[in-house]
C-alpha cells in the first residue's frame, strides 16, 4: 500500500531540503517526491535525487521525482508523478515500465478515470485548497471535490493544496487516502513539530482500503506499448529495468534504521543507484534543529551491487543551513566539514575550502517543474 503522508520537496532560494526530509521521515512521512524547481539544472535535481532516495532507503520509504522521469530513473528512484503539462500519462508509462509508481494529475471523475486506465498508479488531486506555494493554480476544489475523484476510482488518491494537520483530519475523512504537504512543513518555524502534527493526524484517521494496481501482464502492458518483463527477482540489481515496485513499510523508529533489516534492496527502485564512493554518491549533511553532524551520522547512496552500509538518519543540524545568497548547501564530504557553494550548473566550485554543494541558485518564480505540479499538481 502506497503510504499516507507524502512530503513535496520545496527547492526555492532558502528552503531547507534535506532537514525537512529528514525531520519527515522521523515523523512517520513514508513518501517524499522530488520535485525541482524550473531554474534547477538536471545534474542539480539528479544529486538531489540520490540524496532523498538514501534517505528514503534508510527509512523504508518510497522517494518518487516530479515531471523528469529520467532523473527519476537514473538516480534508482520508485517511480514519478506528471501533471496535466508534463507527458501524458499513457507515454510516462511507457517510460517508466510496467512496475514503477506513477502519478497523475486530476481535478474531477472524468480526468481521473482516463488517468487510470492510461497507466497511473495513483492520483493526485487538488488543489483541495487554496495555497501561496504556487500561483496560477485552479479554484480550489474543497474536500468534496476530493471525495468525489475518490468515489470514481479505485487507486489512491493523494489530496494536496493548502493541507494543514486540521485539514489533512478533513481531507481523510472525504476519503482521501493520503494528503501531500509542501509549504505547512517546508515553512515551518519548527518542521519537527509539524510532521508530529500531520502523524497526529494520521493516527486519528479513519482506515483506507486503496491500494497501487497490479502491473499489467504482459501481453496487455504489449498492447499499449510498456516493456514487459517480470520485475527484478529480490537482491538483484534492477540497473536497466524500469521497473519498481512500492517498498516495504517504515521501520518503527525511523529516525535510526538499520538497512540490514529495513531498507529495501536496490532491486526495489526503478534503476539501480550509481555506487558509494562516485562523485553523485556521497554523504548527507541535513540542516535543522538539535543535532551535530559527523561523517558516521550522514547518509550515502548505496552501491548498485549492495544495500549493506550502515546508515542514520540523525536529529538534523544547523551547520549546512542555507548561505546568504538563499541557496540549498549540500554537504558532500561525508566529514561535516566546511562548505562551498557551486555555481550555475553544480559542477563549478567558486571558491576554495569545503566540500558542499549548492541547489537551485535565485529562482525568482517559485515554481516547480510541472505546470500542474506534483501528486495532484498544486501545493
């Protein structure tokens, strides 16, 4: 079963990234989707990507990528989501393959059944409310709007837009399977607590029964054009398959995870993650509240061939928090050393020192990727 509480990754100038991921998947949030800004290059939303996706493999969670389904292949991610201005759904499958997790945009029964029978795995409605993160979005549709896409369909339907822990109560008991949160965590004063509230929230909802579709067989996922093929038998590498099933379900505490026994094999993801030790595999320093980082509490991609490193997720800290200029510092070294930002398309140090690297430098929009954005399009 897809999971309940999906974090949208936030890119603009200032925001903390990997800490507000963090502080989620401590929290209980069991799907972060990567969704870059337009200004964000690709090999800027590719590190990115290989960062959440450790993470994620840590927690046993499910990282999915906004609108570029390559990146989201090429960095061993679950799947993606496409709105109503990205490539159609019927296309994004044939992309992807039969087993990776796909999202759809929809607003109303109509849209929403098309996406289903055109590939989607789930549906992303909304915006359910109003919302600053984005502008340009549709009238907000209201719970009721929500309940009426869940009514037509049997994939889970994710409600974002304007979701508050009050609201997301609201919206699970319109039917909604999850709730995706953008700026009620990326925003927080203290992203700790609003991921507590949204698991409050969670806890006191009512059950759901929605659950991903089965891959199509063979001979249907032909007619349409999908490769075929049989998922990767479990502990092999699934480099070039496009395929990915969901992953096994939060550990307990998931704020320490032992992948020996939690994170799920690479075989899981849609492509295999390049191996520890390459240039886009190395460590996660998160910014945030109470903590210090060290090279033992950072988290690495894993190797293609292995899930066996042992990684953390520690209580973020505050030495990579943004740089004045407002951009996302990433520290690469895996020594919590120093930092410096890169410029332009991450691959230009400008200056001298540390080992972090920067995201998304001045992107004035706001904006994400998709013209409808991710799981449902709005946030």
């Amino acid at each position: 079963m897809l999971g309940r509480l999906h974090l949208i990754t936030d890119t603009r100038p200032g925001r903390d990234v990997l800490g507000v991921v963090g502080h989620a998947l401590a929290a209980g949030f069991t799907v972060v989707q990567v969704r870059p800004e337009d200004g964000v290059t690709d090999r800027e939303a590719y590190e990115l990507t290989l960062r959440v996706v450790a993470l994620c493999r840590a927690a046993g969670a499910v990282c999915l990528v906004n609108d570029r389904l390559h990146i989201a292949l090429a960095a061993g991610a679950d799947g993606a989501h496409v709105g109503a201005d990205d490539l159609p759904v019927s296309a994004a499958r044939r992309v992807l393959g039969p087993h990776a997790i796909l999202g759809a945009t929809a607003r109303n029964p109509v849209s929403a059944r098309q996406a289903v029978a055109d590939g989607a795995s789930y549906l992303g409605v909304g915006p359910a409310y109003s919302t600053t993160t984005k502008t340009g979005l549709p009238a907000a549709i209201g719970p009721s709007g929500v309940r009426a896409v869940v009514e037509a369909v049997d994939v889970p339907v994710i409600a974002i837009g304007g979701v508050t822990p009050s609201r997301a109560a609201t919206l699970f008991a319109a039917g909604a399977h999850a709730v995706a949160v953008v700026g009620a965590m990326s925003t927080a004063p203290d992203p700790a607590a609003a991921a507590a509230a949204f698991a409050a929230a969670l806890a006191a909802a009512p059950p759901s029964t929605a659950s991903l579709p089965a891959p199509p067989s063979p001979a249907a996922a032909s007619a349409v054009g999908v490769p075929a093929g049989d998922p990767p038998a479990p502990g092999s590498s699934s480099a070039g398959d496009a395929s990915s099933v969901g992953r096994s379900s939060s550990a307990a505490d998931p704020s320490a995870v032992s992948p020996s026994t939690a994170a799920p094999s690479t075989a899981d993801s849609v492509c295999a993650p390049p191996a520890a030790g390459s240039a886009t595999g190395s460590a996660v320093s998160m910014s945030g509240p109470a903590a210090t980082s060290s090279a033992g509490d950072s988290a690495t991609a894993p190797a293609a061939d292995s899930m066996t490193t042992s990684t953390v997720i520690p209580a973020p800290d505050k030495s990579e928090m943004p740089d004045k200029s407002g951009r996302l510092r990433l520290d690469s070294s895996g020594e919590g050393g120093g930092s410096r930002p890169f410029e332009g398309d991450g691959l230009r140090p400008s200056g001298e020192g540390g080992r972090s690297r920067s995201l998304g430098a001045g992107h004035a929009d706001g904006h994400a990727a998709s013209g409808q954005g991710p799981a449902g399009g709005v946030a």
